[in-house]
C-alpha cells in the first residue's frame, strides 16, 4: 500500500510563511521607523466642530465654562494641576535660602515688567483664568474660573480684558463654539507677546511665527507645525518649562530635539565630535529675532519723564527707554537644563553692580551641560537702596505707576502685597536675565559653518566658556593641565 504523503507538513510550513515573512519584512523598517523624526509626533485627531453642541445664553466667561465641564468633567481639575494655572513651581530647597521657596510669575520678580503682584487687572490677559479682581486665593479655588476659551477659541473672536476677564465686546456664544484643538494662534496669544509686546521677551518668540517662512523656522514654516507637536500635551499638562520661572526641571518635564531625532548622527565626523558638548540649537539657530525685533535693553529708571514723544521700540513713558535688535546672533553659555541661580524676592542685590534674575547651570567641567544659545536681557530696575534689595512696584491700576507717576506711591502700595520692606529710598540697578533659545531653527543649509565658531573672527567667547582659547587647537573639551 503506497503511503501518503503528510500534508499537514504543507499546512504547517505554510503558517509559518504567513507568521515569518510579515515578520522579517517589518522587521528592519520597524528598526528604521524608531529613528524616524515623523514616527514620533504625536497624532491630530479631526475636533469635534462644536457649533451644533455648544448652546446657551452667555453672561460671563464661567458660564462658558461651566458648559464645557459638563461634558469635559475633569478639564479644569487638570488645568489647576499644571503651572500654565498656578504660574508657581513646587518648594525647591535653595543652598542660599534656610526655607523652602517657590518660583513662578505668581510670587516674582523679572527685569522686564518687574512682578504680576498687585497688577493682576493687567498681566492676567495672559492667565488661563477669569476673575482675578476676587483674589488670588478664590481664583485658583474655583473651577469655574478656569478659561478654556484662552486656549480652545477661534483667536478672531475672543480676546482678554483686565483681570483675566473676557474683554469687552466679546461674543461668548461665538467664542465657545469655536473651540478647537490648540494653535500656534492660541499658544503665541500669550508667548510670542509676553514681556508687554510682539517679541518682547524670547528673542525666539514673536508674531512672525504665526506664519513663518521656512528660512526663519523650519519645523513651523515649511512642515507646519503646531506648538503641540514638540510640547506634547496630556490631560493639559503641556511638556516643556521654562528657567525663567523655576529653579531645577525634571528632565521628563523638558522638550528636546532628541524626542524625534534620536539617534541621528551627521555624515561629517567632525560634526559628530562636537554632540557631546554642543547643543544642536548653537549650531541651528544661527541668529535670534529674525524677522521681528526683540528688546535686549530696558531702562525704567528714564520711565515717567515728560515731554518725550512716546515711541514702541525707543521710549514709552510708562516704561522708560528700550534698545530693539534683530538678526543677531545669541550670547553662549554652558547648559544642563537647570538654573544655578534664581533671584528669590527679598534677595540681596549684586555686590558687584549686576545683579542676575537667573543664572543657567552648568559649566565645562559639567558632563550633563552643553554650549547652549540664549537671549541675555539687561535692564535697570529699581531696588531699595537701605534693604539693597529689587523692589517691586504696582504699575497698574488706581493708583499705580502708570497713573500718577510716582515711584514712591508704587513701592508703597506694594509693599504689603509682596510683603517686602519699603524703606522709602530707591534707585536703579543693573539686573541681566538669560532667556534659553530653542525655536527659529533654520534648514540645515543654514546652519553655522566651523569658521562661524573657530578662527579669528569666531562668535564664541572661548575663555569665558571655560577654554583657555578656541578648543581646535586643543581638541578637548576641558582646559589642558
């Protein structure tokens, strides 16, 4: 009897084929896809178009929100949790305070609009909350003044007035049924006008990245970004902090290039030699400011003079003289992501006639720091010259700098508000503070060139970074012994 030839065998080898080849094929592309900058953005689901949802008559911005949590239960309990809320870090234990500290917008002090203390009716047309003329304590109490229009609302249809409070004139109805996935118009509201304009603060921020061309970002011009895209959000906890207003930053907290570009060396070696001790922002952007000024220079000591012609990049009377630059290229410091210094309100003025609102960390003794581009902003403010301390005044408002023009009457009114000491005797000081640089990346064909950092006419300042002159005559990183 002939014996019969087992097809099952046949059976098995071919799921094998159908388990294996899928396998083998994805294999090396799946490899690919984990260096692949595209594989690492988060998605963009298609948003709900609210206008058939949204219904209602309006009064106040709460009402707004109230509607909204309706359906979205937990959104303003998350919101509270983040600093875009609290504008306050956590209590961070500082070698030169004996108690723990917190720092934040809420309860500091800057050198451009000095401090948010006793001027919420102004500065708060940039918090994500309504009703700040109640109080600090009633405002971040209550969920119901929380804006989700800052974020969510057509920008055409919904703008700030004082106090966190919708402005005048605003639809509400039109608003709240225009919400949306954040944009770059919602996110720039506040950032690429912070500081008191278009560019005043970041350097690397301003209203030309509404619609940028390529050569001035490449990620926001030519692919379109979203302000999402890098500072990936969840339950609106928006990745990303800035040293501006904090002390240390949990690495899980910051954005970086290598969230997408992992892993991705460059063809010159030459240029792979510098990834440990070079940040890939120095290289990539090469200038700051590039279409749109950014002030580097404010003196509030010329502010109230009469007679001047008010002007938005030479003088304003309510806030004093300012120097503009654009196209230039950034100051260079070493870089771990943290500050070593951040001027806590009620700290002493520098000895030595600057005093720093913050100082980056790092230095090139520092494995975890690299040589990294910043805006340095230098202002003269006012401090107390018997406490020789930064004061900070009430600007706006009854009363306020900006209504009588009296230094005087502006420390005093904020002194049981900040609960600093007024002495009665001011003047000004020269305070810097550093603004980190991580937007306005150019293509790469823009990108600086080793003449640009090595040679006779090279931006960086070697020895104040540490080298005893340009490191291409020592090839290492720290100074030869």
């Amino acid at each position: 009897m002939k014996e019969r030839f087992p097809f099952w065998i046949l059976g098995l080898v071919g799921i094998l084929l159908i388990v294996l080849v899928p396998i083998l094929y994805f294999m090396p592309r799946a490899a690919a896809s984990s260096n692949d900058p595209w594989s690492k953005l988060p998605e963009h689901p298609v948003h709900v178009d609210h206008k058939d949802i949204v219904k209602g008559d309006f009064k106040t911005g709460q009402d707004v929100t109230r509607a909204c949590l309706v359906c979205h239960k937990d959104a303003a309990k998350d919101l509270m949790m983040t600093t875009h809320w609290t504008w306050e870090s956590k209590p961070f234990d500082v070698p030169w305070r004996d108690q723990p500290v917190t720092i934040g917008k809420i309860n500091q002090i800057n050198n451009f609009c000095i401090g948010t203390q006793g001027n919420e009716n102004k500065c708060m047309s940039c918090h994500a909350g309504y009703g700040w003329e109640e109080g600090k304590k009633a405002e971040q109490a209550n969920p119901d003044n929380v804006d989700c229009l800052a974020c969510h609302a057509d920008t055409g249809l919904y703008g700030k007035g004082t106090y966190g409070n919708p402005a005048d004139g605003v639809d509400l109805l039109a608003a709240a049924q225009s919400v949306r996935v954040p944009t770059r118009e919602n996110c720039g509201k506040c950032h690429f006008d912070g500081g008191g304009g278009n560019g005043v603060k970041h350097g690397d921020l301003d209203e030309s990245l509404y619609f940028p061309d390529e050569n001035e970002d490449v990620h926001m011009g030519k692919l379109n970004f979203q302000c999402t895209d890098c500072h990936v959000t969840t339950n609106h906890q928006v990745l990303g902090r800035m040293i501006a207003d904090n002390y240390t930053i949990d690495p899980k907290e910051q954005v970086s290039c290598e969230q997408c570009h992992i892993n991705q060396k460059h063809e010159d070696e030459r240029i792979n030699s510098h990834l440990d001790s070079v940040a890939c922002q120095t290289c990539h952007i090469p200038a700051l400011a590039v279409q749109d000024p950014t002030k580097v220079y404010w003196d509030w000591s010329q502010a109230g003079q009469e007679g001047r012609e008010d002007d938005h990049f030479t003088y304003l009377k309510i806030k004093g003289e300012f120097v503009y630059d654009k196209n230039f290229a950034p100051t260079y410091l070493w870089f771990n992501g943290n500050n070593e210094y951040r001027y806590i309100l009620g700290d002493k003025i520098g000895a030595d006639g600057v005093t720093y609102i913050n100082k980056p960390a790092g230095n090139i003794g520092d494995p975890t720091a690299k040589i990294f581009p910043f805006k340095l902003h230098i202002a003269k403010q006012p401090y107390d010259v018997v406490n020789q301390y930064l004061l900070q005044p009430i600007t706006s408002g009854k009363d306020g700098f900006w209504t009588n023009f009296n230094w005087d009457q502006a420390f005093k009114l904020a002194a049981p508000i900040t609960g600093l000491n007024y002495s009665g005797q001011y003047g000004f000081t020269t305070t810097y503070m550093y603004w980190p640089t991580t937007h306005m990346v150019q293509p790469a064909t823009q990108a600086l060139q080793c003449d640009a950092c090595h040679g006779e006419n090279g931006r960086m300042d070697w020895k104040a970074l540490g080298y005893p002159g340009d490191p291409i005559e020592w090839g290492a990183r720290s100074t030869p012994k």
